[in-house]
C-alpha cells in the first residue's frame, strides 16, 4: 500500500516507503520533457529569421525530432528492464537537459538542427522509463488518475512554453528559452535520485538484452497493433498542436501575444482533459474513455478551426485539447497494462516513439495541405480522418484494465483480444 504521513502540523507529506518520489519523478520530468520540445513551436519565426532559413526549415527540426524518439526509447527502455528503472531516468533527465542547454549555443542552423535530432533521442528515452517507475510504484486503484497526471506534463510543458514565450522571450530572447528548463531538470534530478527502485521491475527482472529481444518479438502481433495505435495517437495530438500557433496567426491574423494567452488557455483545457480522461477510464474503462474523448474532439473542429471571433476559436481549442489530453490521460495506463511484465520500460516506450516516428511527417502533411487547400481546411480533413479511423482501432482493441504488474504469471497479450467494446 502507498501509505502517507500526516506531521505534527496536520500537512500530508510523501510516502513512508518513498515512492511519492518516483511518481514525482516520472510527472515532473515529462512536463519538463514537453517544455523543451515546445519551446521552438513558439519561435519558429524568430529561429527562422535568425538563421536565414525558411520557416519550413524550423517545422523540419520538430519533425526530426520526433522521428528520433524511437532511438532513445530503445536505448534507455533496454537499460531501464535491464539494469532499472531509477539510473536510466537519472541519466536521461541529465542528457536532455544538457542537450537543451547546448542548443541555446547554436550558430547556425545545421547545428541547430542536429542538436534537435540528438534532443529527440532523450524526448524519446524518457517516457517508457518514466511511466512504468511512476505506474509500477502507484496502487492499481489510482492507475487510472496517475496515468493522467503523468501524460498531463505534456499539456503541461506546453503551457510553461507558452508562459515562456510571453514573459521570457521578449525580455531575455530565443537562447533564454532553452536555458529556462535546467533548474527544473536539476530538481526532476534530486526526486529521481530519492525514488526507490521499482518492486515490479524487481520480481520481473531479465537476465540479458537477449531476453529482452525474445519477449519482445514474442509479443510481435500486439505490438504491432499498438504501433499503429500510437501512430494515429501522434496524428491526433500533435496535428491539432505544433502548427496551431502559426494557424492563428496566419489564418486568423492573431498577434503573437494574442496566441500566447489563448495557448494557455486551451492548455489548461488539455490538463483538465488528462486528469478527468484518465480518472474516467477506472469506472468506463480505457477503451470506452478514449472513444468518448475522441468524440468530443469530432464535434468542435468547427469551432477550432473555422471560429470567426476570439471568443468562439479560444472556445474551440479549450474543448479540443479536452478531447485530446482526455485520450492521451489513459494512454499510459493503458500501454503499460497491455505490456509483458519484463519489458515494461521498453515495449511500451518504443511502441509510443514508433508512433511518434511513423507520425512525424503529420506538420509536413499538414503544412503541405495548407497550400493546396488552405489552413483551416487542411487542419480539418487531417484530423477528420485521423479521428474516424481511431474510433474504430480502439473499438476493436484490446484491453486490460486493472491487471497487477506484481502478478508474473499473467496470460499473453494476444489472449485479450476482445473484440468490440461491449
């Protein structure tokens, strides 16, 4: 049991056995992990212009830094089922961390851009690691909410940048942007250095990388389909995210300051969509949760992207990243109930970053939309189609809501198949 202590002055502190510490760890290096990724969304323009290049070019680094998640989260998810879960986050923390602090020092932009491919390889490392500390140290009946406010440090860190981009950018500048994250990472460093290992990792520890790879390809079919669950997953979240701010400005001629403000607005939205997104799923399940947020996400595209006054595309935006971070909130919960018991730090982490890989061309897609079609129209078909096919891989999906990651004989994965939701 995850038991608390009460001091002499009535104050709920951290657990006795410390693993508030690790799901700490896990929640604040997301969010910080987010708001190092987010920061450039802000200032593609400002990038851009510095180093003389297109604003293409800026869009380029983001998506290349997607596609590198899948490399870390294969490097530090292995060392993580391997050696556990507590050393790899300590050492992915500090090399993202180091890596956003170089690329503040860039001079130009091929530099640039290759400091955002190696950032990519610490985005991508940090997840797995960090959800499966944070799930297996959480009792099963808070799986549900945990869930939620670990993928709330997404929205999260997109609200800091946001915050950032008002109050830090046009004091300091671009470079202070990405110096804002070290005293954070220092402290997501401390508390991950306070967490206890993980007693799951313990009771399910493999004995090589070799054991790794055989599970792993054991489970091949389901992995499979939980690649392509992530995949559309991306397409959802950054498709209605990355571009959203240039959107505004260039659709609806808002001013940056204008699309600062309404970023934090519907970024509140988006933590309100995790937490309750993930809390619902414990009494609907994860399946039907994420079918109900997706159906949110379908009824005010027209307002999010065809609003014609302030009022009704802030409107908009809030209640689409409801819906959104409502399906995203279940989303740790649910890969990691879906994972063999000795690969959690790397199954579920890589299926996420091979997702984010396979979804990676979805700024590109959509910023090549626009000139064929126009911004809003291209937001719309996109995200139409990425949500109507998400419905029905969820429908069909798997589920197994509420396992124990103590229990080490549990059935395979491809037993639960279920079919339809009932």
């Amino acid at each position: 049991m995850l038991t608390s202590v009460v001091d002499g002055q009535g104050a709920a502190t951290l657990p006795q056995d410390g693993r508030g510490y690790a799901i700490a760890a896990g929640i604040l290096g997301w969010t910080l992990d987010a708001f190092d990724f987010f920061v450039v969304v802000f200032m593609v323009d400002i990038l851009a212009s510095h180093f003389q290049v297109a604003k293409s070019a800026i869009i380029l680094s983001i998506g290349a830094t997607l596609a590198m998640r899948p490399v870390g989260a294969l490097l530090f998810g292995m060392l993580a089922d391997r050696y556990g879960r507590r050393k790899p986050l300590m050492a992915v923390v500090a090399y993202f961390s180091l890596i956003e602090v170089i690329s503040g020092l860039a001079v130009n932009y091929p530099m640039f851009l290759g400091l955002r491919l190696l950032y990519g390889i610490g985005m991508g490392g940090f997840w797995g690691v960090g959800a499966s500390l944070t799930l297996e140290s959480a009792p099963n009946r808070w799986r549900g909410l945990l869930s939620g406010l670990l993928q709330g440090g997404y929205p999260l860190g997109y609200l800091l940048s946001a915050v950032a981009a008002r109050l830090i950018l046009p004091m300091w500048g671009w470079r202070a942007m990405f110096w804002a994250g070290l005293i954070p990472g220092a402290v997501t460093l401390y508390v991950a250095f306070k967490s206890p290992e993980s007693e799951a990792w313990n009771q399910n520890r493999v004995s090589s990388v070799k054991e790794i790879i055989q599970v792993v390809w054991a489970h091949r079919k389901s992995f499979a389909y939980q690649v392509l669950m992530l995949t559309l997953m991306i397409g959802l979240s950054h498709g209605t995210q990355d571009l959203y701010p240039d959107f505004l400005k260039t659709a609806h001629h808002l001013t940056p300051n204008a699309v600062a403000y309404l970023a934090m607005f519907y970024n509140m939205g988006a933590l309100l969509g995790t937490v309750s997104g993930g809390h619902t799923s414990e009494m609907l399940g994860r399946r039907k949760s994420i079918v109900c947020a997706l159906s949110l996400c379908a009824l005010v595209i027209p307002f999010w992207a065809f609003g014609h006054s302030l009022p009704i595309l802030a409107a908009g935006a809030f209640l689409m990243q409801v819906g959104v971070q409502g399906a995203w909130g279940v989303i740790p919960a649910h890969l990691n109930e879906l994972s063999p018991d000795s690969v959690r730090s790397l199954f579920p982490g890589l299926v996420y970053q091979l997702g984010v890989l396979f979804g990676s061309p979805t700024n590109t897609i959509e910023y090549a939309l626009r000139d064929r079609i126009g911004y809003q129209w291209a937001l719309t078909v996109f995200e139409g189609c990425t949500i109507l096919v998400l419905v029905a891989v969820f429908a069909l999906g798997p589920e197994r809501k509420g396992r124990s990651f103590l229990q080490k004989s549990a059935p395979p994965i491809s037993d639960y198949f279920s079919g339809p939701i009932p």
